[in-house]
C-alpha cells in the first residue's frame, strides 16, 4: 500500500517537494477515529515513546522514592535541548538516585545550541544527550527495584524486559517478537503499528483498563508533561511551542518523522510516521491532526491549524512558499 | 504516477524510512539512458543548475576580461561552505569586478561551521552565502556587458533573463514559461523536467549542438570545477569528497533533494530529485546512478559504490542500520 501525500512545501506557487505518511487516531472506547495511509506496518517510534518507557518508573513507586517533581519526570519523557535547564535537572535526578554522569548510557551528544558550549572550550557528555532524562529514570527503575545501575540500555536487563511488556500491555501488541533495533540512544526501540501505538496514547488519556498503579501514574505523566512543556523539549522546539498554546494536548516527537500525541480531556490517542522521516512533515501533520478533532474551543483550534502551515522564507526574508498539510488529513 | 522508493534507511535488519524519487540519464548522443520515476513533470533544479547559470558568464567574455581563475569559475557554480578559502576567493573576485559585499544580494547566511564565527563574536554576511560565488559571477557579467549591478537578482534583469535564454537552448526546454519561483538566495529557478535537465547536463559534457563559445564555456566549467572540488562545496561536503574521490565526475546538489552530474570523459548528463526533498537521499542515489553506468575504471565504480552506502551510527558509536539504494536504481 502506497501512502498517500500527507505534507508538501511550495515554492512560486507550485509544490516543490511531497511527504507520504501515514497517521491513526483512536477515541476513549478504542475506535478507530482516523486512518490516513498504511498503520498496520510496524514502525519505529523512536523517542515518541518515551511517556510510555517512563510507565515503570512511576508504578513501581520508584518516582515516588526518589522524590522526583513533575520537572523531573517530564524529562524523564523528553528529547530535550541540553540548555542549562535540562542539564542541570538531570544531574538533580542523577543525585537524587545516588548516582552521577558517569552512570548514563546514552552517549554524549553536542546540546542544540552547540555553539555555546563549543565558545567556553567546553565538551558535551552524556548528560548533554538528549535523552538523558530518559536514561536518568531508568537508573532510578534500576535502583529502586535493586536492579543492576550497570548495563541497564541493554535488551535483556530486567528495565528494558519490564518496559517491553508494559508498551505491550498498554498498546496491546505483543513486541516480545517484533522487530527492534538500538535507538540513537542505544536503548532497544521495538517496531509497532501505528494502530497499536495510537491505542497505547489513548489508553494514556482515558486510564482505562489498567491497573490503579498504572493509572496514576499515566495521570502523573500526562500532567507533567503539559505543565512543563520546556522540559519535554526546549527553546524553539515544536512540541514545547505546540504545547504552550495548547496545554490541553500532549505531544511528543520521534526521530524520523513520528509523532504521539494524546489528548487526556477528550480520550483520544494519535500516532503517525512520515514514511521519508522528516520532522517538518511530522510537524505539520500533527498539528493538523490535532486541529480537525471536533474537541476544542475555538481558539485552541486556530492556533493548531496555525502550527499546521509554515512559511518559507529566504535569506532575505523574501517568502518563497510554505509547508503545509494535504487534502489526505481531511479525511475521517 | 507515483515515483518508486529508491533510497531506504534501516534499523535492527528492517526497513525504517523510505525515500521515493525519480532519475534521468541522457546519454552523447542525447538518448535517454535510465527514466526512473515521472522525468518529465517539471522539478525546481535549485542549486543542481549553477553550471548552466554559469556559461554566459563565460561566453560573454566577462570571465576572461576580469581574469577570473578556474578558482573563481568553481567558486560560481557552487554551494560553498563559507569557509575562509571561499570567503576570499568571493571577495576577490568582487575586488577584480570593481565591486564590494555590498553588491551581493543573496542575503546573510551563516557559514556551515557556524560556531567558528560566533565564538569570535562575528556576524554573518552576504559574502558567506553558499551562494555568493554565483553572485559574484552574475555581477561579472552585469559589468562586462553593461548592464546595471543594481537588481541582477531580478527576473527582468537582462543577466537573469540571458541565463533563462542560456538554460533554455542547452535543455531544450523553453523556460520562458515555466512555473518559477524565488531561491533562497532570491533568484529566480525555473522549473523543469528531469529530462530536459539531464539533456543540458549531457551537452555540457559532449559540448555538441551549441556555438563555439558555448563550447570553450562548457569546457572551462567542467575542467574549473572538477579540479576544485573544495570551492564547489567544502569541507565534509558530499560534492567534494565524490569529486575528489572521482575526478572524471561532476556532481552538484540542489536543496530540496535534487541532484545533477556530468561526465565529459562519457558524455554523459544525470538528473534526479528525491520527492521529499532529503539530502541523504539524493546522495546516495547520485553515487548508486553513477556507479551503474559502465564507464569508469574498477577503483572509480568501487569508490562510487562506496559512496552510496552509508552506515549509521548512534552516539555510542553502535551501527544501527544504513542508508542504501534500492533495486529501482537498477534498471536500465
């Protein structure tokens, strides 16, 4: 199955490029709301995921013990900048479980404002990754549930075990046989449908068939997140700026064109993966995605349809076009 | 009709993201060697098209009587890095033409290694535009042939309309009314079919069926780049280690996925354009397609090939998949 065009950019009023994706969206009683292109491939959704990765870490009461803030779990969910902010809250969290830097598996990786750090002569390190929140509450799963801090990114350490079967349980989508592969990160990313993840998001949102812990703590994420979108991103990121306008949504971006969204007020769970793996696709189609549910005022509206076209301009400001969203989102 | 993927990234053995697009070859005699995809709607060729922007600015003298290098002449049909070499090279042909920065009307860009110029506490300029050496030809050719330095940039000008004339002729293609719309560097790019464009790329390397200005043009052009590849892009860049790699080859890329070669050596002429605009595809696709074609030595085919592939690693270091070239790049 082809997908079909989903974004395309223009330039002198023709389109100049084209993006095929494909997108789902499930409703609170787990219909399916919306269907664009192919969502029953498997797809990698790389660090979109990571509210769901972080489920354990609150249910097994590891959180709680640790005393993490909603700061500090929403960047245990973020694919965060490296600003100041986010290092210096990761080194919180590392503190917190009795650990430091040196324990992170992540990799180190150049902060978003590269240059920065580079001018002080200084070096990035793990701490830097971008999610190295992500990897700072696994240590505290770790920790807290006497697991070994060491080799905790690895497939078969009891973390990863755990997180596996709890995305299977909440997407309801066996992945102890799906495809993975070592995310940028190094952590296993296993392969899911788009249909199983947007039900994953939705189940986020409504809390429905689950256990009371697991409850809580998806109630825990969701709010975290929408009160501290700086955290799940940073300075001029799309999902914080998405999130600013909207706080009533939750959106989280993956690397190759993905996107998780959930919308707690109204139960709704949205996945989609731009099939080239380009964000500004991604962008684009979320925000439209988001603006045509029938589920918000007048105003949260128009400023989501507002993130779903983008203009072009030139080195001299001159607008030479736009990205924005096809016919192929209208549908329902 | 819809184009085949022709470029795929991979991720734990499967298939992460895929890139449709299309490609055309044009063989000494004009013969359409390899059609891949739709080669005939008509594409923005961006920057893929500087050599053929470049010829009247030989033809006309205007290279000559300003004792332009083949430096220079590499310098105008390039992306340029704005790395100190280019910065200086732009600027003396500025100097030979009479002319300061202050003529360019490509807008400020910083330079590719930006952190460079930041941390000295510098401001970009026009001149560290990737596209101030093609500026700087244009305005060569203003002051050669009269015409005014003020608004070469313009459509109307008689320099962008003796190069729409240029492009035209060598392509086959009347551009006088085409769709065209505004480059990032202001310019006007005219679209144009697949086709045509690697009709004017295999003229270029055969320097048949044109006048004999043209032809000393074309040569010049495709010796002056060929032997410059550092001027063409820069450091790290793909045009560069492609042409240093193969020196019997030109390749230049276009913004929004597009690439064209030539090979004088074959009289050969390619253009491609990933639909979704990326980069790393394009790439990989220029490398495959001139790998395909059976003119080389063994050592040329193996580093081409070579360059069609392309690991990627995650922050540790860890090959999590590749970018390769599919199947549809195989057939004739």
């Amino acid at each position: 199955m082809t997908n079909p065009v989903i974004v395309e950019t223009t330039r002198g009023g023709i389109v100049e490029s084209r993006h095929r994706g494909a997108v789902a969206v499930i409703g609170p009683d787990g219909t399916l709301l919306k269907a664009v292109g192919d969502i029953d491939v498997p797809i990698f959704p790389r660090s979109a995921i990571k509210a769901l990765q972080a489920l354990p870490m609150l249910e097994s009461g590891a959180a709680a013990a640790f005393g993490f803030t909603d700061a500090e779990i929403a960047l245990a969910c973020a694919s965060h900048n490296g600003e100041e902010a986010h290092v210096r809250t990761v080194r919180g969290m590392l503190r917190k479980i009795g650990l430091d830097e040196t324990a992170l598996a992540c990799g180190a990786q150049w902060p978003r404002d590269e240059c920065r750090l580079r001018c002080s002569g200084g070096e990035p390190g793990d701490v830097h990754n971008n999610c190295s929140g992500k990897h700072a509450g696994m240590l505290a799963l770790a920790r807290h549930t006497g697991a070994d801090t060491e080799g905790y990114w690895k497939i078969d350490h009891p973390v990863q075990q755990r997180i596996m079967a709890t995305i299977s349980e909440i997407c309801d989508h066996d992945l102890s046989s799906a495809p993975w592969g070592h995310d940028g990160c190094s952590l296993p990313n296993w392969a899911i449908p788009l249909r199983r993840l947007s039900l994953g998001f939705s189940r986020l949102a409504t809390r429905r068939d689950m256990p009371p812990e697991r409850a809580r703590a998806a109630e825990r994420i969701t709010s975290a997140v929408r009160a501290n979108p700086f955290m799940v991103a940073g300075t001029g990121r799309f999902c914080t700026r998405l999130m600013d306008a909207v706080p009533r949504a939750f959106v989280k971006v993956g690397a190759e064109g993905v996107y998780c969204a959930c919308v707690p007020h109204a139960g709704i769970g949205i996945a989609l993966k731009c099939d080239d793996g380009a964000r500004r696709a991604a962008e684009a189609a979320i925000a439209a995605t988001l603006a045509s549910l029938d589920v918000w005022t007048a105003e949260e509206r128009s400023r989501l349809r507002a993130l779903a076209t983008v203009p072009i301009e030139n080195f001299r400001g001159i607008r030479t076009g736009e990205i924005r969203v096809t016919t192929a989102l209208d549908d329902a």
